[in-house]
C-alpha cells in the first residue's frame, strides 16, 4: 500500500500574514502513490512548491475551497504547469463555485482561458463529490465571507477520511459532517478567547474536536494574532483539554498516513512524531 502524504507547504492565513509571508500561504499538497493533488494554491504556491522538491508538472488535480487570495492566487500558474506549459489539456480543477463563475460578491478567480486548459472543471457544491484519480473530494458546507465557501472530506479509500475545514465559522452542520475523521486538518485563524466572524478560532476548534472526535487533528491557516499567541501553546492546550493529539502546523511540515500517523518537520534533523 502506497503511503499518503500531506504536505503543509505553507501554514499561513488572512490578509496581514499573507501580505508580510510571516507564515508561507502555499497551500497544502497531497501525494499518494498515484495522484498529486494541490489544495488551496494562495500566493508562494508555485516557488514553494518547486523548492521543495514537488514539481508542478505532475500535478492532476487542483482544489480551490474559496474566492479569497490566500487560498487562490496561484492556481493559473499550477494550471499552465499542470497542462505542461498548456500543451496538453489535462487535470482536474474543482473549485467552489464562486471561483469558477464568480458569484454577486465577485468576478471569477480562475480566467476561462485558464479553465479551458485543463480537461475537467467540477464545482465544488456542499454535499457533491469529485474523484482526482483515486481520490475523492466531498464538498462540506461553510460559513464565510465567500457564500460559496467550502471545506473537504478528503478519501482515497485507503488511508481514512480527512477532513480540511478551510475558512468557516463554526456552525452546526459541521458536527455531523467531520464525524468519523481520522484527521481532521483546522484552519484556526485567530486564538481562544478572540472571536472571528466567518472563522474558527481555538475555542471554536476545541468544540469542534470534542463533538467529531477524529483520531488526529493539525492546526493550521494562522492569522497574526493567533502567531502572536504561539500555535504551539494553543494545540498544546487544544490536546490537553480534547484528549486528542492535536499537532500545529508549520510550513513544510509532512503528514504521512500509513497504518501509522508520522509527523515530521521541514528540518532533515527534525525528529519524526507517530
Ligand atoms: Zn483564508
Ligand atoms: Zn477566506
């Protein structure tokens, strides 16, 4: 069985950490033996991408969970990487729908020339499900800025489900909906006690680990003020108080899923955690 990786290529959130790059906002990518799929390609996708070692041009799929910059700006340049300097019409891109035909709040994200290039183009709508290769990507209701925001059940039947909040507030259709994860991946952008219209902060998380109970969650998509609070000392908080093992993200960090979770840094000398 070939392993799954998740890579946290970057780890940042919101307008002030994506305009000063204190936490990359890259994206996360996902490997298995078979697919490479980029999730929420912000600015930093392309470079980050390269330089650590996951070219582009493998690339067969692309997702885009909203309309905001850091979760889409570099999806045109993944897009003509992906179809091999846009010679070859190949690769998914399933996107929310305001990314795809804009919506009453704004213009499309993704140009139609960009969208022609590729071979299949899928609207990411609240309970649909797209397959890239061996992967499915089910789309859960979210509460954002964007009306067409979603999160992600992510499944290639081998590994366990993960789920991928992106941006939303913490609303009640997300209980049912994240249950019976085996990782859940939260975007906390502010820290606990500091609330944030349309998203979660750590209290949000805690109640949203509490009620899914997966069997790991990573933090991740931090805002200034949640930087300010130290991630570290907030996952660690959000462990101690769910009993869960809750890991915070930094950027190039690896997630690998095998029959074991292994966990390890961007640093050759990092330590790998199970
Ligand atoms: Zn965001
Ligand atoms: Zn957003």
């Amino acid at each position: 069985m070939d392993s799954l990786v998740i890579h946290f290529l970057g780890t940042g959130g919101g307008r002030h950490t994506m305009s000063t790059q204190r936490r990359r906002t890259a994206g996360i990518r996902l490997v298995n033996g078979r697919n490479n799929i980029h999730i929420d390609p912000g600015p930093g996708a392309l470079v980050h991408s390269i330089y650590a070692g996951l070219t582009p041009l493998k690339l067969d799929g692309i997702v885009v969970t909203h309309c905001h910059p850091d979760h889409y700006t570099d999806a045109e340049c993944l897009i003509e990487a992906m179809t091999q300097g846009t010679t070859r019409k190949k690769g998914v891109l399933a996107a929310a729908k305001s990314v795809i035909d804009g919506n009453e709040e704004t213009d499309r994200s993704i140009s139609r020339y960009h969208q022609k290039l590729v071979s299949t183009v899928t609207r990411l709508i609240p309970k649909s499900i797209t397959k890239i290769g061996s992967v499915s990507f089910q789309a859960v209701e979210a509460l954002h800025g964007d009306p067409d925001s979603i999160g992600l059940i992510i499944d290639d039947g081998e590994h366990g489900k993960i789920g991928y909040t992106s941006d939303t507030e913490l609303i009640p259709s997300l209980i049912e909906a994240y249950s019976g994860l085996r990782l859940l991946i939260a975007c906390t952008m502010w820290p606990k006690g500091e609330r944030l219209e349309g998203h979660l902060n750590t209290d949000d998380a805690l109640q949203l680990i509490k009620e899914v109970k997966p069997k790991c969650v990573v933090t991740t998509h931090y805002g200034f003020r949640l930087l300010n609070a130290d991630p570290l000392k907030e996952a660690k908080w959000l462990g101690e108080e769910s009993g869960i093992p809750v890991f915070s993200a930094t950027d190039g960090m690896r997630v690998t899923l095998n029959d074991e979770i292994l966990i390890q840094g961007s640093k050759k000398s990092d330590e790998p955690i199970m």
